[in-house]
C-alpha cells in the first residue's frame, strides 16, 4: 500500500513550516532544490531522482524515498489540472511548492503504476483507501490554515508559511481528485470539486481551483478509447470545452488527437489501432491519400459547379473540426484547409469547363496506412519491452549474443505483422535467463499489445518454437503459467536494465 508520508510532514514533521523559517533551513535545502532543478523528470525514475534530491536534509523522508524507487523507468502521466498558484518569490516558498507539486506527481503515478497488477476487488479498496486518506489530510490541512488565521490566497513574500500550507493542500487536493477522476469505475462515493469544498471543507468554492489541463483531456479521450465506448457523441461535449479552451497548454496536439480520432472512427476504424495519434506517417500518407482520392474525384467531372459539389461535400464531412487555424498533426484540419482553398477556385470558375483528367495515380487505400503503421508502432513496443536481453543477467552473464537478438527480433516482427509463427529454422539455444523470466516476459508485451482477454495460441507456440529450452515443457503449461510472476523479476529486471 502506498504512504503518504512526505505530504504528512508538513503537519507532523521534518516539513512543518512555521518551525523551518530560519536560516539553517533555507542553507540546507538551497544547494538540494539547485540539484533538483537541473532537469525536468520525463519518467518515474527520474522523478524519484528528483524527490530524493529535494529531501536529501531530512534522513526520514529521504529513506522513506528511497525504499519506493521504481524497478523500470516509466513515462510519468502528467497530473490532469492546470496549476494556478501565486508565485512563490524565495528558496524557502520554492521549495514547497516543488516538494509538493512533484511528490503528488509521483504518488500519481506510483498508484497507477502498483495498481495495475492488481485484481479489480484489491484496486477498489485500496483507491477508496487513498481518497479517504487525501480527503482528512486536506481537511486537517484546512483546519491548519484557519487555527493560524488564514482565510484568503496566501502572498508568499510576506507569509511564506501560509504559502507552504496553502500549496500543500492545492496538490493534495488535486491529487485526490486525479485518482477519482483515473479511478472512476473503482470508487464508491465520487463527490464534486464544489461539494468537496462547500459541505466538506467548509469553503467557497473557486472555479479555477481544479482547471482541466491538456493530460486530463487527454485522459478523457483515451479513457472512451480504450473502453470501445468512442465515438463522436461520446467525445462531443469534452471536445467542445477543449475547443473553447484559451490559454491550454499543449492544446494544438491534444485537438489534433480528437480530431485524428474522429477521423479514424469515420473512416471505420477503431481508433485503438494508432497507439500515436499523432504519428507523422499516419499523418501525411493519409492526408496524401485521401487528397489523392478526392483530387481524382475532382479531375473526373468537367463543370466548375459539378468540382465544387464535390468540394463542399467533403468539407461538410469535416463539420467537428476547429477551423481557426490549419493544425498540421491533425489529417481532417489539413484536408480541411486544402478544401477550402479548392472551394475558393471552384466558386469563382463555377461557370467553367475542365478538361477531364484520368486517374493514372495509384491512391493506397486509408485501411493499407493504418494497418502499416499499427503494426510499426506494435514492433517498436516490442523492440522496447525485449532490449534489456542485448545486456547481461543478474550474474553479469551476457544473456544473448547480438546476432541471436536480432533474430529474435525479427521473428517477434513477424509475429507481430502476421500474426503466425514464423518458420524458424535455428531455435535459439539456451541462453542465460529462466524459462519462467522470458515467459513472463513475453506475457507483459502481450498484455501490452493485445490486453489479456484472449492469450494468442501463436504466442505461446512462438516461444517453444524460438526458445529451444521450452523443449522440455508443455505447451499447454506454458499457457497456463503465462502470467505468473517470477518473485524476483521486478527487482532483477531493474539490475538486467541499468
């Protein structure tokens, strides 16, 4: 289960504030926010990295860090609200407002992250656990603030204290309320930012408290994705709040996400197939395509008025798009502009007569260019989830030559684009991992790519076919025990990754 002990110490600990306003505090943690600073965390990882430097003066909570470092790096998820905070104006307000603003960030994470092994009955009691948790943490927090006085926005040049208390309890709420939101299927009692404030904390509530940023967007998106719930009503109401959004961060390729998304679902495709939806090859083969079966519309009649039908009846199918500038991730905002641009010629040369031009161009169908870049985009997961075998073991044994990698990698790509076992003439021999590790293995980029639904059959005969120490097991063992976790893997795999 995880603790929240960091954001505890502002009230019982090393992180009180009221007792760390001297001198000796803001020389010990100067050069640690300075070292902390240097970079901006992209993955769990480094973010622990960051945590551990910011905490390194207080012996407790740097332990308390050091005992939650992550096994593999993972890209963070990015916290779902705008912050809007006054700015703090010294080392000592900084200092709490990136100790907390980045410790939230990894709790964040570290749950989604532990919970995603878990079975559905244990996820629920342990995320209702954390939300009752945050939930009297930010009202002690509050009773806190008011015993010493507080009642408005704090000014951090004039009561840094104030300030620490008040952003302390900004991130924990945001963080109660990021769990609820990632978490909605598992919690019993969900509750309203307003409610939350008004009848809990006995506060007014201010709209901007809890701003949707572009990751909580995103969210919502991929959340309709993932669920095979998409589609363009089911999207429509959040899509036109980012849409009206003025100062988002990121906003141009979180439309172009939409947008992208849209489009697949119109053209029949689930739009679960792109993990990137942005890809730049989805982008411009399928804009290039589309385009080209249009263009060939066009050039097949001879009026100008019989050219803009064709134009404007396009451009009618683009009726969700955001029109104010031309978003060049998005494929329907680039058809969009192009149209328009063919409509302004067609409108004033209505009258006119075209020659007929035959269609010479091969146009690749829109299905060829999906299907083509899902299958590189699941071939580099693939490439990711399998590096750590170029290494060496836990023994410092090199586990495959680089020869027998890359024909491991290339019959994994086959796999992956055919979805059969490929002729394999040379099983690989043994090589210095357990039959249960590369099981296992295997297991996690299969649940990567396919979810855990359904185990491919081709899957597990890949590995008795690829792997020639399988020879001695059964293949229906192997299925059976696809999942099971070997009780040192975590913590191997984080030596056999360094």
């Amino acid at each position: 289960m995880v603790k929240f002990t960091t954001l505890y110490g502002i009230l019982n600990g090393d992180l009180i504030p009221w007792l760390n306003t001297n001198d000796n505090f803001s020389s010990a943690i100067e050069p640690c926010y300075l070292k902390a600073t240097a970079s901006v965390p992209v993955n769990d990882v480094e973010l622990h990295y960051q945590m551990t430097s910011l905490l390194q003066p207080f012996p407790a909570l740097a332990d308390y860090i050091k005992s939650q470092e992550p096994v593999t790096a993972t890209n963070l998820v990015p916290p779902f609200f705008a912050i809007i905070l006054p700015q703090h104006t010294n080392t000592f307000t900084a200092f709490y407002y990136l100790t907390f603003r980045q410790e939230t960030l990894r709790l964040f994470n570290l749950i989604i992250n532990s919970c995603s092994e878990m079975d559905n009955e244990m996820k629920s009691f342990l995320i209702n656990e954390y939300l009752k948790e945050l939930k009297y943490l930010a009202l002690n927090l509050t009773d806190k603030m008011k015993e010493k006085g507080y009642s408005h926005p704090p000014n951090p040049q004039t009561d840094a204290v104030h300030y620490a208390l008040y952003v302390a309890r900004y991130f924990v709420v945001h963080l109660f309320f990021e769990i609820q939101e990632l978490f909605a299927d598992n919690v019993k009692s969900p509750i309203i930012p307003k409610a939350f404030f008004q009848t809990f904390l006995k506060e007014t509530y201010d709209e901007n408290y809890l701003h949707p940023g572009w990751a909580y967007y995103e969210h919502k998106l991929m959340f309709c994705i993932d669920n095979n719930l998409f589609s363009y009503n089911a999207i429509r109401k959040i899509f036109e709040e980012l849409k009206a959004e003025t100062n988002l961060e990121q906003k141009e390729a979180v439309i172009a996400k939409y947008e992208n998304a849209i489009y697949l679902h119109l053209l029949g495709h689930n739009p679960s197939e792109i993990k990137n939806l942005l890809n730049p090859t989805l982008v411009s083969e399928l804009f290039s395509s589309v385009k080209g079966d249009i263009q060939n519309q066009i050039n097949s009649v001879q009026l100008g008025i019989d050219r803009l039908e064709i134009v404007n009846n396009e451009l009618n199918k683009l009726y969700f798009i955001e029109t104010t500038s031309k978003n060049h991730h998005s494929v329907p905002s680039l058809l969009y502009h192009w149209l328009t641009t063919q409509a302004t010629v067609y409108t004033n040369a209505a009258s006119n007569v075209f020659a007929t031009v035959a269609d010479k161009r091969t146009v690749i169908e829109p299905k060829t260019i999906i299907n083509k870049v899902h299958i590189q985009e699941q071939q580099k997961i693939a490439l990711q989830h399998l590096a750590f075998m170029k290494g060496v073991n836990a023994q410092n044994e090199k586990i495959m030559s680089g020869e027998q990698f890359n024909q491991l990698i290339a019959a994994v790509s086959s796999l992956i684009e055919n979805e059969l076992v490929p002729a394999i003439g040379n099983p690989l021999p043994q090589i210095n991992l357990p039959n249960n590790y590369i099981r296992y293995t295997f297991y996690l980029l299969h649940k990567t790519l396919y979810t855990t639904k359904s185990i491919k059959e081709s899957w597990i005969n890949f590995l008795h076919d690829m792997f020639s120490q399988f020879k001695n097991n059964e293949r229906a063992t192997t299925k059976a025990k696809f999942s099971e976790k070997p009780s040192m893997y975590d913590a191997d795999l984080q030596q056999l990754k360094k």
